[in-house]
C-alpha cells in the first residue's frame, strides 16, 4: 500500500490526525506560554503598566537598594568591628548583581536584606562619627524607600505571573503542554509560588 492510498483510508488518515496532536499541540502551548511568559517578565524589567500610568520597574528599584547598600557597607567597611559585616554585605550584593532570572534575583535580594539586617545591628553602638551615622541613615533611607516600592509592586507582577501558573495547571492545558512549560514560569516569580512576597 502507498502513503498516498493509506492517507485516503479513514482510520489511517484518523491515527495520523492523533499522532500529530499528540506530537504537535505540546510543542504549540508551550511556545504560547514562552510567549507570555517573555510578556511578563519585561514588565519585571520596563514596569507595570496601570490605569494612569506605568509604574517603574522592580529591576531598577532592586539596582537602587543595592546602590544605596553599596553606600552603606561602604562606610562600615573602614570600622575594624564592623569590616566582616560589610564585606559580606558587599558580597552578596555580587551575587545580586549577577542574578540572571527574576527568582534568581529574588533569592539574592533576600540575602542582601538579611546581610544589611545582621550589619545594622552592630552598628548602632559608639565611636562611629556623626558624619558615618549621617550617611547610614541617608543610605538606608534611599534603600527603606526602594524595598517598600518593591514589595507594592512585586505582588502585582507576581499576579500576572500566578495567572500563567494557574492557566498551566488547568486540565487539559496541565496535559498539553502546560505542565511542561511551569518550571520557566515559575523561576519568573519574585519569591516563591504560593504568595510568599518580599521582605
């Protein structure tokens, strides 16, 4: 029998129809969710757009903590007590800049909060000049304000990324190609699925 006479039998030309859905339709949806996905993570980087107006984005708010602590460990840095504090601050702060992925980003964030955390409780002691204590509070004003702006914002960009998580999940999209496709999506979250949200 030729291809061409099996295609014209009804059963074959059924199974060939079966198979190439079965092979077809994964690779579909998940290009699909690739392309939402690419959708999402640029407002993680060019902002969230709103009703009025788009607000600035989580990548430059992160770039301004971290500056601000450069700052901040900067000047701890020449106290002999607090040097160990501030060169694991300015360590972590590395890794944060070499994140690569927003959950990547996300768990060097948390890490640099908590390094800025241990150093701010052994400062506050005496012998440090007013001109030092002076620029801690600017540095850690500048950087209170930029951690409270990505915490606002982190839970309307992770919603926008649960709503792709939440539409892999759902039968049949979960079997098609979706569950597949959930892993990516979810190293696009600014903390971990399930609604934990930034210090």
């Amino acid at each position: 029998m030729t291809v061409g006479n099996a295609l014209k039998s009804r059963k074959t030309a059924a199974v060939a129809l079966v198979l190439s859905m079965l092979v077809f339709t994964p690779a579909g949806v998940r290009v699909s969710f690739a392309r939402e996905a690419a959708k999402v993570e640029k407002m993680f980087y060019d902002g969230i757009p709103g009703r009025q107006y788009t607000k600035p984005p989580i990548d430059a708010q992160l770039d301004t903590y971290s500056n601000a602590m450069l700052g901040y460990a900067t000047v701890a840095a020449k106290y002999p007590d607090l040097a160990e504090a501030a060169n694991t601050v300015l360590a972590v702060r590395r890794d944060l800049l070499g994140a690569e992925t927003v959950m990547e980003k996300y768990r060097a964030y948390i890490a640099l909060v908590s390094a800025v955390g241990d150093l701010h409780e052994i400062i506050i002691s005496d012998g440090r000049s007013q001109s030092d204590y002076d620029a801690w509070n600017d540095y850690g004003s500048t950087g209170h304000g930029a951690g409270e702006f990505i915490k606002k914002v982190a839970g309307d960009y992770n919603g926008e990324v649960d709503k792709l998580l939440d539409m892999a999940d759902e039968f049949p999209i979960r079997y098609m190609g979706g569950g597949l496709a959930r892993p990516s999506l979810t190293e696009l979250r600014f903390g971990a699925y399930g609604g934990e949200s930034p210090v």
